[in-house]
C-alpha cells in the first residue's frame, strides 16, 4: 500500500519516463503501464491510487512489484523467494508434522475415536 507521508508519487506518464530502456532502445509505453495498474503481470498488480483525475504511483510501489515479478518468475535469489525452503528444512518440516498429526492420533484413539 503506498505510504503519501513516505512515498513519493508518480505519475504513470512519469513511471514511464524512469524506467530503463528496453528492447530497441525504448523506453516502456504507457499503455504497458497502465496494464501493470489495472490488470498486473503475471498476477501482480502495480499499486496506486488516484489522486483528483490522475491513476499515481511510487517509487516504493515500483520496487515492490518489480521485486513481487521477480519472486514470482524464479529470478530472485532463493533465500529472497516467498516461502522458499532448502530441501533439508522442508524433510524436518514433514518429520515435525508427523510427529504431531501421531500424537493427535494417539491421543483421539485414547480418547474413543
């Protein structure tokens, strides 16, 4: 969510204007934009909010959904992804889920269930 006491905002015509050139030497078209606003990428969606007739953004916003993108599609480094576990955690993970789904088991067998 962006923050206006910490955010500065952009405009979406101004987003287009920083960010890096891309295939061909251009520089993204504002339709892409407004696509990553109201539709997103790869199911995220650029943050905004409109302030009077204008859709707005942030830096700060463009980071996250740049950084959300990258978690998304693999690219970021594994200890940055969501959820990301070494296949050692995940097996100590199962073994401590087991552990406690049979001692729930004992204890409903115990119990006459």
């Amino acid at each position: 969510m962006i923050d206006l006491k910490s955010e500065e905002l952009l405009t979406l015509k101004q987003v287009c204007e920083i960010l890096p050139r891309r295939r061909r030497g251009r520089r993204p078209a504002f339709s892409t934009v407004w696509r990553w606003a109201l539709h997103g990428a790869r199911g995220v969606r650029l943050e905004t909010l409109r302030c009077g007739g204008t859709l707005c953004t942030s830096r700060e916003a463009l980071q996250r959904f740049f950084d959300r993108l990258s978690e998304h599609d693999g690219t970021a480094q594994p200890e940055q992804r969501l959820g990301y576990r070494t296949p050692g955690q995940r097996q100590k993970a199962v073994e401590q889920a087991e552990q406690e789904l049979a001692k729930v088991d004992a204890q409903l067998q115990r119990e006459g269930f």
